[in-house]
C-alpha cells in the first residue's frame, strides 16, 4: 500500500500549490487535512488526472508512505503543530522525517528519534524539491 514519496498536511492555498508542484515534478504525493471534505475536494477538482492520493486520517496517510516516511506540514505554527505531531508519531518509526513548513520557531525541534526540520516558507520550491528528495 505505500506509494506515496511524500505526505503534506495542509490543504490551504500553500498546501494544494506545493503538492501541485511536487506531482509536476515527478513526485507521487499523500494529501492530508484534518477537514477531509477538503481532501475530497481537492482529488476532484485541482488534482483531478495527477498520481496525487488522499488520506483521511493520520494512520491512513503514513500507510500510503514510502519508507523512511517524510511528512510535511504546513499548518499554523504552535499548537496546531504540536497537537499534529502527537497524532503523527505513533504512526511512525525512528529515522522517519517530519518537516514544519510553517513558521514555527526553531526551538521547538525536539522530537525524539525523528528528524525535524524546519522549512522557511521563503525557499524556493524547485530548490526544495530537488535537495530534499537527492538527500533521502
């Protein structure tokens, strides 16, 4: 069942532009919001005819990924993430990466045994793309 290169939470106008470019450039992507009629919406309609999947729930999504499973979120930054990454992690296993493309602050990378990286939303997305997928 996994298939996906890459997860990203978030399906606001950043969230749909960012998975929108990652399946143009090749790259088979798990959609995920917490508001799943989004999901739904965005399959039928901006996705429609691309590899791009959709989850409806956090165990679904990390089913859907490639090991090691590299999840991006790009949600609002404090609580939400934290909250986010309590749900994420009992999906996932050690070496696994979670990305925080919002705008967090860099002192809340602490997640034990995961790779956490914070991601400025200023990167240029081609960029992105081709070092964070040459690295892993």
């Amino acid at each position: 069942m996994a298939e996906a290169d890459i997860a990203v939470i978030g399906l606001a106008v950043m969230g749909q532009n960012l998975i929108l470019n990652m399946n143009d450039h090749g790259f088979t992507v798990c959609a995920f919001n917490r508001t799943t009629k989004l999901v739904d919406d965005f399959l039928a309609n901006e996705a429609k005819g691309t590899k791009i999947i959709g989850a409806h729930s956090i165990e679904e999504m990390c089913k859907k990924l490639k090991r090691p499973r590299r999840v991006m979120m790009l949600i609002k930054a404090g609580t939400p993430v934290d909250m986010m990454i309590e749900q994420i992690v009992p999906h996932l296993e050690e070496g696994d990466i979670i990305i925080d493309g919002g705008n967090s602050e860099y002192t809340d990378s602490n997640v034990g045994g995961f790779i956490y990286l914070f991601v400025s939303v200023l990167i240029l997305l081609k960029l992105f793309v081709r070092l964070f997928f040459f690295v892993f």
